[in-house]
C-alpha cells in the first residue's frame, strides 16, 4: 500500500526507532519537503529507502489550507489529495479537514492496530511502544488507547 504522511507520526516512530511499524504495512509513504524539514529540525535525518520526498504542485487548495494548517499538514493534505491517496495524519484539525476532503486517513494507533493484526507485533509489545511514547511526551489519549486495544477483542 502507498500513502502520503505528515510529521508526528514520523517523528514518534523515528525518536523510538520503530519505523519498521511503517516497513509493515506500507511498501511506500510520500511526504511533501515541509514534512522533511519538521521531521529532520533537530537533526539531519536519514529516511528509510520506502519513504520518498514528493515536491507538492502549487495550487489554490494549497494556499487555502495554508490559512488555518501548518506548512507541512498543508502540504501532506494537497499531496494526498493530488496522488489520490491515504494520509498518515494524527493532528485533528488536520484530520477533520482531511476527511472532509474525502482523504482516507490513518493515525499512529490505526498503524499499531494494522500491525497487532497482521501479528508483526504482540499487544504486550504495543501497550510498551504506546507507554514509551507516552513517557517521551507524545500525548496519545488513554481512550483512544483502550478503545484501539477493545477493537481487538
């Protein structure tokens, strides 16, 4: 499958050194150059081979999105909808306004949930993945969570 990403779930999984999570389910992930810059400002970041920079055609949809979007969701959304493909997306305006476009969109728990299904992860490995981006900053809420691991039921 063949998506397009905008930054947090990048960042998450590439602070934690699980981008394998992506490798699983994913045979490539577009990003606009705005979603490299924030993934990679702290430090010069080495993309896995499956993961491609797209430049991202000017367009008035773009501008718009500009107005009420940071840069790089801006661009993942105009990207997305360009190529005709799922999003990577966790911010929820940016989700909102995704599927309001009628972009499909997947967050950082649908990947984990993807890859507990597929049985490239046991749920114990997920609950450790989630408490240790929790414990590094990233808000995931606690019912989004437990409703992720009810689905699996």
């Amino acid at each position: 499958m063949i998506v397009v990403s905008d930054s947090t779930t990048l960042i998450i999984l590439s602070d934690l050194k699980r981008f394998e999570y992506l490798r699983n389910i994913f045979t490539t992930i577009y990003i606009p150059q705005k979603v490299y810059d924030e993934i990679s400002y702290k430090k010069e970041l080495v993309l896995p081979d499956f993961i491609t920079i797209l430049k991202v055609k000017k367009s008035e949809r773009l501008q718009e999105l500009k107005i009420i979007l940071d840069d790089g969701e801006s661009e993942a959304i105009a990207l997305a909808l360009d190529k005709k493909l799922p999003l990577i997306i966790d911010e929820k305006k940016g989700r909102k306004i995704a599927l309001n476009l009628n972009i499909k969109i997947l967050g950082l728990l649908g990947i984990i949930y993807l890859n507990i299904k597929k049985e490239f992860i046991s749920k114990a490995e997920a609950r450790v993945f989630l408490k240790s981006a929790q414990a590094n900053g990233y808000r995931i809420s606690k019912t989004l969570i437990d409703n992720m691991f009810m689905a699996l039921k």
